[in-house]
C-alpha cells in the first residue's frame, strides 16, 4: 500500500499534508511515510511466510537513524557495506548478529570492527578479503570470522548498466565456477567458519524471470555446499523494483494496482517463482530489500524558483538540485513530478532543473506539467531510496530536513543542515 495520495486536490503523506510540511520546514525536505516502509516490509515477509526469510534491509538505500530504528523494531536485520553503516545500525538500536557485512573493499578495519561487533557474517567477494578476514580473525587470539561467499552468478538483470551487479561484466561477486573451490580452501582455515552464501544479481529488477533464473542455477550448488560445510543460510540478495511511472496512488490499493498495470512483477508472482525452488532446501533464506522498503515511502519537496523560456525549451527552476537527489543525473531514472497543492487547469511542456551549476541538474525532461508559479511546491515521488543517502554538499548546498510521518504526526527526523555546517573542521589557513 502506498500512502502518498491526493486529497481534496492536495497531496498528504499518510494523513499529513506536504504543504503544511513545506510551511513548516522549508524546502528541499524529504519526507517519508513509516506506514508504508512497514507495509512493504510485513507484505515482504507474508508472502514468503512459508520459509520464514530474514529480512536484512540493504542500509545504503536510506540510512535516517529513526527509519533503521523502525525497521530494527519490526524484526529486521540489516545489509551494511561499510564500518560506518554497521556503527549507524547498532545507533539505531538494530543487532549486530543480524547484520550481514557486504563490500567489495572491506578495509582490515572495518573488518575488525565487524568481527569485535559480532556480525552475523562477512559477505566476501574475492579470495584475497577471505584471506585478509581469516588474517584480522587470527590476530585476535581465539577469534574466528563467520563467513559467505558472494557468488557472481552471471545472470544479465535488465535495467541501467549502472545498477546491474550479476554479470562477469560487474566487478561483484566471486566467478560461479570458482566458488566451490574457495568454499573447499577456506574450510580447511581453523579462522574461518563457513556460515551462508549470498547472491545479488542487480537493482530495480522488474520481472520475475532473473530472479528465478539465477535462483535456478544457484541451488543445486547451494545444496551440494550445505552438504559438506553444514551452511546454515542462502542470501538470494535484494533487486526487487518500484513503480516510479503513475507513482501517486489514487485510493488504498493504488500502487499495487499500478504495479501490475505496468505489468511488473507482483509480490505473488516474485514469491510463487522462488518458493518453491527455495523450499526444498530447508535452509534460512535472507533477502536484502532496500529500494522495495523506502522507495516508494519517500518524496522530495521542492519550491518552484523560476519559470523561463528560450528559443526552444521551457524550463521551470527549483529549488531542490541534483546533490539532493542524483538519481535523474546519474542514472537518467524517471521520477514523477506533481504539485503539491490543487493542480491548475492545463498542461505545459517543461524541463524541470536545479539550481546547480551542471547541464546534468534535471530532474525530468519535457514533463506535462500543470502550469505553475513562483512558489509553487512541486513533489519528486518515490524518492525515498537512493534520495538523501546519495546526496552531497555540491555547490556548498546544505542537505534538505527528513521527516518521518506516521499517521498524522510528523517528526523532524533530521534538520536541515546549515551553511557553517559544510566547513566544520576545514582550515582557512
Ligand atoms: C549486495 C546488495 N544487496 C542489496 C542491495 C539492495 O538493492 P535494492 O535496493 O535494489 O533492493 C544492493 C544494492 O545495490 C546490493 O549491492
């Protein structure tokens, strides 16, 4: 269920509205609905009922303390792929022993920090980090590293060249061939014990097909690996994708009926397609949602600055840039755009920029606006994922404020930063 919704002409988040929220706060602000975070995380987890999955959601998607706290108090684990993600979950109240540690360049550490943690396990993707991690093990006395091998299991997932992770293409993962090798040298190593194995094929996954196909061609090794080192778990990792296209919801049910409109995958089928080949191997399963979780709870606000024409191109200025949301820039992803208060009647043809000093600061290209004003609040929808955790301090710009809304309160859940902020600790001379 998607809580960001129309209203009497006005867009609320949950039962807040974005304008009271933007009068309040300012603009850029970013806010997210809890209701939806936890609906998409408890729908996860129901239709794989039957094989119980740990949820560890992948942390770099949106790392706010108080969504990880949320999160955390639902029962979910956590992927973290940085000493600095581990320290901000176990902030947040989450456990270590349920936080698997990814990466493709631990540092040593980062790795003692997740070994002095007590980590679930170091998710290694080459044989010299196995090497490295069953060295830091060693050089605490006694101590042993719980470990999985990230499989790079060459399956193509569709989407931006930049998100995929599952082919020999990417530099993820550890060879499908090479792996039962690995898994056989590292057994005989008394600072390593085999714990799981992970996969992760690639992001904003649309279709059930690679799911399933990788899926497919993982298990018959995955159980011939839990026969001769007793693993306890298979990650089948996260990828899973939103709906960016008609992302507003008209009623209770909106998304979801949008979602199979575009005809993407719906949960069932994601489930129906991996139930029954997981089964079978009475193993725990995890998963690594991030963009399925915060995605479609996010949005970003932003007050329309100025409206210009040239020769060829409207454009319509505001004040939110690419260092606030990059994903338009970076990964020429879509983003529907809507004003926050009662659209006008009419529709113009508009290129909607930041204010930051590139050509790439677009946030949609020809969009069918309403026509708008000075003032105006527009909301960038589903925005809560790879939004704020990707932003930067570009052109000296502070990062906006997040709230938190649940229900009808909103909580200020980071202030927005100050210009002083962006120099602290920088020398003048
Ligand atoms: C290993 C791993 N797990 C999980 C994720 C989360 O992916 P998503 O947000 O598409 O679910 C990523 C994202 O790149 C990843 O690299």
């Amino acid at each position: 269920m998607h809580r960001t919704q129309r209203k009497g002409g006005k867009i609320y988040v949950e039962g807040v509205s974005l304008e009271a929220l933007a009068d309040r706060h300012g603009t850029p602000l970013y806010v997210y609905s809890a209701g939806t975070i936890l609906d998409h995380y408890r729908r996860l987890r129901g239709v794989l009922r039957v094989l119980d999955p740990l949820v560890c959601y992948s942390v770099k998607a949106n790392s706010n303390l108080a969504i990880l706290n949320l999160l955390a108090r639902a029962g979910s684990g956590f992927d973290v792929v940085s000493g600095g993600e581990l320290e901000r979950v176990r902030k947040a109240g989450g456990k270590a022993a349920k936080c698997v540690f990814a990466g493709v360049g631990k540092t040593e550490d980062e790795i003692e920090a997740g070994l002095r943690a007590g980590v679930k396990a170091f998710h290694v993707e080459s044989e010299e980090e196995l090497q490295t991690i069953a060295a830091v093990a060693a050089r605490k006395k006694g101590r042993w590293a719980p470990v999985a091998l990230r499989v790079n299991p060459d399956v193509a997932a569709g989407g931006h060249a930049k998100i995929t992770t599952g082919t020999y293409a990417n530099k993820f993962g550890i060879p499908f061939e090479e792996v039962a090798a690995i898994y056989r040298r590292a057994a005989g190593n008394r600072y390593l014990r085999l714990r799981g194995i992970q996969m992760h094929i690639g992001s904003q996954i649309t279709q059930v097909a690679p799911f399933r196909a990788a899926v497919r061609k993982m298990v018959p090794l995955v159980a011939r690996l839990r026969d001769r080192y007793g693993l306890d778990y298979f990650d089948i990792g996260g990828g899973v994708g939103i709906v960016y296209q008609d992302a507003l919801a008209s009623g209770r049910d909106g998304w979801w009926r949008t979602a199979k409109a575009q005809r993407f995958l719906t949960l069932h089928e994601y489930a129906a397609s991996l139930v029954s080949l997981l089964r079978d191997l009475r193993m725990q399963i995890l998963l690594e949602p991030g963009r399925f979780l915060v995605g479609n709870a996010g949005v970003l606000v932003t007050e329309v600055l100025y409206r210009k024409q040239t020769g060829r191109k409207h454009f319509t200025v505001v004040d939110a840039g690419m260092n606030d949301l990059i994903r338009p820039t970076l990964y020429e992803a879509f983003h529907q755009i809507e004003p926050i208060g009662k659209p006008r009647p009419g529709a113009i043809s508009t290129d909607v920029v930041g204010p930051v000093c590139e050509s790439g600061d677009v946030f949609g290209h020809d969009r069918m606006l309403s026509p708008v004003e000075r003032g105006d609040r527009l909301a960038v929808l589903s925005a809560g994922a790879y939004g704020f955790a990707m932003a930067s301090n570009y052109n000296t710009r502070p990062r906006p404020a997040e709230i938190l809304v649940t229900g009808t309160r909103a909580r200020l859940v980071r202030p927005r930063e100050r210009v002083a902020d962006l120099w602290r600790g920088e020398k003048k001379s």
